[in-house]
C-alpha cells in the first residue's frame, strides 16, 4: 500500500477522518466476495480471477462507505496492478493491496499516540530521515499495548498480568523493531515512516493472524507501572534471581510447548518469528545461561560461549569495543542486538553490525590486513 504524506503527518482531522474511514475486516471479506462474484471474461485459471476497472469499482462500492472509498482511492490501486491485454487485473492483488493499505493506516493511527516531534540524540545517520518519530521507551509502550491485543501473546503465561517475563518480551520485540527500521543497531528512535514500511512490524502484525493453541490461561492487561521499564539491565527470572535451575526448566518447556502447538496447528515445523514467544524465551534462557555470575550482565568471556564458542576471541573483542558496555559488559539489550545479528546473518541492519566490528579503522573498507587479523582467529579454531 502506499503512503500518503498526509498519513504520514497526522493532524487531530485527518486522524479524526482515519478513525471513521477505515472499515471493519467484515467489509474486506465482503470485497472479495463481490469481487469473485463479478469476474471478468475471459476466465484464465492459469492467472486467477480478474476484474476490469468497472467490475472493481461495482465490487468496492457494496463492500465500503464513501469515506474508506476516499481512504482507498480506487484509481490509484488499479494503476499500480498489473493490467493484462484484456484492461484486467488480478482480484487477489486487488484485495490484498486494499487489506495492506487499510492494516497499515489503522497501524499509523495506533503509532500516533507514541510520536514525536523530534529524534532522540542517539539518532544518527542515513536512516535518521524526516519525523514524526517514534523514541525507543515509546516504542516499548506501543509493543506493551499491542501485546494485549493480540491473542497469541496476551494469552501466553509468560505475558499474564504482573508476570516478570514481560519487560524482557517487550526489550526482546522492541530491539528487532528498531534495528530494522533504522538499518542497524543502537538507535534511540526510529521515523514513524520506517516503521510502517520496515518488515519486522508487519511480522510483529501478523501474529494477530497466527494459528496454535496458547499455552495457558491468563492475558489480563498488564500495568505499565508493575512491570517495570522494559530495557532493565538486570537478568531477573521470574522468581527475581534468574539463576534457579528451576526457571530454567520452565522456560525450556514452555518454549517447547509454545513450539509443539505451532506444529500441530499448521502441520510442520516452521521457523519461529522473532516475536513468537518461544523465540524470546529461548533468546532469554541463552542470556541466564551465558550469565555464569548472575549479575544480569554478560563479560566478553561469558559471551564467548554463546553458539558454542562460534564467536572467535578478537571478534568479540571488537564487538566490546565499538558496541555500549557498562564497565566492559554487555547488558540485556546489548546481547539482544548481538543475538538479532547472528540469528538474521543476511539482514542489511546484521551486515552493519558484523562491519562496524569488522572494519577496524573505520574506513568503509576492508584491506587484507584487517581479513587476516580475523581468519588467522578462525583458522586457529580450525586447526585446534
């Protein structure tokens, strides 16, 4: 869908016009409906159906008010489909580009309420743009808020009401969301622009539609205030030590069951998003295990353990020093955009991350020198 300037620059009206324009997901149903009903010859079940520019505008106009027909302006989403030799286009792409739009303007309305005028002062760079922007503790209340509103995650044990899981969830969303957005790590704030078009939101969005059982009962909304600020630095369990073997076990089996319910609802075993729940229990279990002093922080040593020692010892050493340490270690956000980086290796904000430790004079290159200062640390590994 695309992006108007003027739904990028909410005013009080046109957030007002926002509200009352954009239509119920009943209305989208309906929309293919009348849009399979009103197929246009000739039939092709190569291509699907399709629909010339009259049978879409009769289609749209039973399934939405003159306001969400305004919203999606017609004209526009049929010149930017595909027109066959016949004036048609596909009826699927129709309707998805209208239920992308409609999704992505009721997400713009919810970004509202977290805006800013202006950019925090981390926020540097090529991907810094123009606002309204959307700070990091802002951005840790939009995903508390959306978490209650999105059945896999409020009606997740580890998500309940008072639960001290929570704040590590919503650091756990909140980095993934930011680094995609700006295009790399330790970013403050990110333009309400980027969000809307970065792909982690939508995968953050798309949990609404996600199938499986949840793994217990619960998903009251949770207090702000009682949880605490999600960026704490501590490595809390959830009995306050986050070092009980105990804990542990419980988070392993609730990973696994949140894995096991996704298999037996969609029939075979798919890649956990990053914001499933099983995702940021097994990235928080990796934190409380590495932390071997359980100080709620990770030294270069503790995290050399992390993916079996894959990480060589100058790498890391790298990573510490142009990464933000406290006194040398790394906290939970820290390790966060580290394990983001290793886990989504072809991602351009993980190609950042793996430069800036890579590139030691800063020079936008690499010379063979800085090559073989690494390799000879890996090919040590090798050969041990």
């Amino acid at each position: 869908g695309r992006l108007e300037p003027a739904w990028l620059h909410l005013t009080a009206e046109s957030a007002e016009f926002l509200r009352r324009g954009l239509p119920h997901d009943e209305a989208l149903g309906v929309f293919w409906h009348e849009l399979v009903r009103r197929v246009s010859p000739p039939i092709n079940a190569l291509h699907g159906e399709r629909v010339n520019w009259d049978n879409l505008q009769a289609a749209a106009r039973v399934a939405f008010e003159e306001t969400a027909l305004a919203i999606l302006g017609l004209s526009s989403v049929f010149l930017q489909l595909r027109v066959d030799s016949h004036g048609c286009v596909a009826a699927k792409s129709a309707h998805a580009y209208a239920a992308r739009l409609f999704e992505l303007l009721r997400t713009r309305l919810a970004l509202r309420a977290y805006e800013s005028g202006t950019p925090s002062d981390t926020t540097q760079g090529e991907h810094a743009g123009a606002g309204p922007w959307v700070r990091e503790a802002e951005l840790e209340n939009f995903v508390h808020d959306q978490v209650a509103s999105i059945p896999t995650l409020r009606d997740t044990q580890h998500l309940a009401r008072g639960h001290s899981f929570v704040p590590f969830y919503i650091a756990h969303a909140t980095c993934y969301l930011l680094v995609d957005a700006c295009g790399r790590s330790g970013v403050g704030a990110a333009s309400v622009r980027a969000l809307l078009l970065s792909s982690a939101l939508t995968e953050f969005q798309a949990l609404r539609a996600g199938g499986g059982e949840p793994l217990s009962a619960g998903g009251e909304r949770s207090d702000r205030s009682e949880e605490g600020d999600g960026g704490s630095r501590s490595g809390e369990g959830s009995d306050g030590s986050g070092s009980e073997s105990g804990d542990d076990h419980r988070m392993e089996k609730a990973a696994k069951v949140a894995a096991a319910a996704r298999t037996a609802a969609t029939g075979h075993e798919a890649p956990s998003s990053w914001f499933s729940i099983e995702c940021a229990i097994r990235t928080y279990r990796a934190f409380l295990q590495l932390d071997r002093n359980h100080d709620g922080m990770l030294s270069k040593q503790e995290l050399q353990e992390y993916a079996d020692g894959s990480a060589t010892s100058v790498f890391l050493s790298r990573v510490f020093e142009v990464c933000p340490t406290y006194e040398g270690r790394l906290d939970f956000k820290g390790f966060l955009n580290f394990a983001l980086a290793h886990e989504r290796p072809g991602s351009e904000a993980s190609l950042a991350y793996f430069w800036r430790a890579l590139d030691l004079h800063g020079e936008g290159a690499l010379t063979s020198w800085e090559l073989r200062v690494f390799l000879q640390d890996v090919m040590a590994g090798v050969e041990a």
